[in-house]
C-alpha cells in the first residue's frame, strides 16, 4: 500500500520538506521507509544508521515532531492515511538531510571526569558484588543515541547554554559514576552542579519520557544527584554541628550553585527556556507538548508507539 512520507532535505545552508509517495508493507519501520525511498526515488538522501536493531543509537531522528530511533518506529504506530514527516535532530546542527552533527555530545562526555580507581588495586584486583552495582547497573544499557539530549529544552533551542550544560547523558554517566562502589572520586555530584550545569535542569522528565532503553533519567539518576548536591545540609549532624559552631568555625561551605540556605538556585530553577518555531517546516508545534510516552509494562511486546 502507498503512504504519503514528507522528509527533510537540505544541508547547513538551508533545506526544505520533499514529499514521496512509498509502498509499505506489514512489518515495516520507518527506517525501512527511508531505505526504499533512497532504492527508489531519493539515492542521495542522507541517513545514519548501523544496526537496525535499537542498540547502536545511529538513526535518531524526528518522527512527526517526535524523538525517535527510525529502526524502533513501526509503521503500525500511525494510521494508514497518516503522514509522517521525518526531520533531522532539531538541537544539533545539520550535516546534510537527516544526519546531525552530534559531536556535542562527545565533547561533553571527555569533560565528564573518568572513572577513578581506587587506592592500592591494581586492575584486576577489583572486586563488586552484583549488589553493588544493580542501582547503577540501569545506566550502562545508554546505546547513545542522543534522543534525551535532543529533546532536554534547555539546550533545544538554546545553543548558548550548551557550554554550561552537559545534559540527561551526562548526568547519567555521573550518576552511574557516584554510585559505582569502587570510584574513588567524592565530589560528583558538586562536580556536575558547579561544571555540567545540573542546576539548569529542572526535572521536567522530557528526557526520560524519549529514551528508547527505558533509562529513568530523571528519577533513578537526576534527582539523586540533586539530592546528593543538598542532603550534607540537612544532614542532621551537620544541623547539629551549625548549631554548636559559630559560622566562622565551619570549615564547609556550600557546594557551587547550592545558596546557603541549601536550595538551588532560584535562577536556574526558574528558567523557562520554551521552544521557537521549528526550522525544519511549519507544521511541527514545539516544544513537544503532546509527549504522553509511557514506559511498557515488563513483558510488553512493544517497545514504541
Ligand atoms: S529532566 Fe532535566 S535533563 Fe531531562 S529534559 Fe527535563 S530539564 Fe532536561
Ligand atoms: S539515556 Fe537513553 S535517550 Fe539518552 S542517549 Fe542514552 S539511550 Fe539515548
Ligand atoms: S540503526 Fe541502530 S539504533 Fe537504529
């Protein structure tokens, strides 16, 4: 059966929405679409992919207005008079038609302090146990697809804060990192709020609602970290301890981006950073109001739709 497909074409330059009319059939992905339209009509459109399998993270892209890997998107999630138009990652800059330049994500993944061993073993000599490591365990299925980096408004549409912010990725890696039981480092959590800008997020879940791994960033891995950053001033110890020592006998000082009354910065929390109008056509609405991704019950067949 033919169905009406409309996809991004351009480059840095510029570009514009090209409508193919392709057959489809049961079973397919939209990736399947793209390839046919490349035999068929368009051998020059660009399209990452690698695996065809949900785990190298090489085709995101966006599926009527939507974060999604093409691999993972059934052609059954939409109706059969549906179109579905297919633009590259809007928060990283276009190499050519659906490809993006996401070497953004790269850079601040080498920012983001490596694992520390610890004192005295020698690799090889380090031992876990499966306890240990189920907490953080979640983290390593990231396959890097960049879909929750994509999606997180603060740098949607926000290149200039993408010095200051690292985004969901990141955080995630430092979250796995502060709870791997044998890092030596202690101050990853300080780390990311004074360096990778965790501040600026403020918990809206968009990212965790697009992974296609089912990773709860924000829950498992965000929110930790921010308690973290705050828990040492509620600790009642160290209420206890402001309480004997004058203020000028405690030695610690709150972490960066942390007031001293132990809330974060208002500023950062207040930023509402909403979306423009997308550059890749008009008939797209952002920031993506319409998210109602629910993760699958254990056993659901589906992964997407
Ligand atoms: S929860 Fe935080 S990191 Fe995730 S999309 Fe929202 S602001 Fe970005
Ligand atoms: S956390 Fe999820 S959405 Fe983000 S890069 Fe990893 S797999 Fe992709
Ligand atoms: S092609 Fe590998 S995740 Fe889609």
């Amino acid at each position: 059966m033919s169905r009406h497909f409309r996809v991004w074409r351009g480059d840095s330059s510029g570009g514009e929405i090209r409508d193919y009319d392709v057959d489809v059939n049961d079973g397919e992905v939209v990736l399947d679409i793209i390839h046919r339209i490349q035999a068929t009509q368009a051998p020059d459109l660009a399209c990452r992919w690698n695996c065809k399998a949900g785990k190298c993270g090489s085709c995101s892209m966006e599926i009527n207005g939507k974060p999604r890997l093409g691999c993972m998107t059934r052609m059954s999630t939409f109706e059969e008079s549906e179109t579905v138009t297919i633009t590259p990652l809007r928060a990283f800059p276009v190499i050519r038609d659906l490809v993006t330049d996401v070497s953004f994500n790269y850079t601040k993944a080498r920012e983001t302090p490596a694992f520390s061993p610890p004192e005295g073993l020698a690799p090889g000599e380090y031992r876990m146990q499966q306890i240990d490591v189920e907490r953080s365990q979640e983290f390593r299925k990231c396959i890097e697809c960049f879909l929750c980096q994509n999606t997180c408004h603060v740098v949607r549409d926000h290149e200039e804060n993408k010095e200051a912010f690292s985004g969901p990725r990141s955080f995630i890696r430092a979250a796995e990192l502060d709870m791997h039981p044998l890092d030596a480092r202690s101050d990853r959590k300080e780390y990311a709020q004074a360096n990778q800008g965790l501040g600026y997020c403020n918990i809206t879940k968009c990212c965790s609602e697009v992974c296609p791994e089912h990773i709860k960033i924000t829950d498992n891995a965000i929110i930790p970290l921010k308690e973290r950053v705050v828990d040492r001033r509620y600790d009642p110890l160290v209420w206890l301890g402001r309480k004997i020592f004058r203020r000028d006998q405690l030695a610690e000082a709150p972490p960066a981006g942390v007031a001293p009354d132990a809330h974060l910065d208002v500023g950062e929390m207040l930023s509402t950073q909403s979306g423009g109008p997308s550059p890749f056509g008009d008939d797209q609405t952002f920031p993506l109001t319409d998210i109602t991704y629910q993760h699958p019950a254990p056993g659901s067949p589906s992964r997407e739709g």
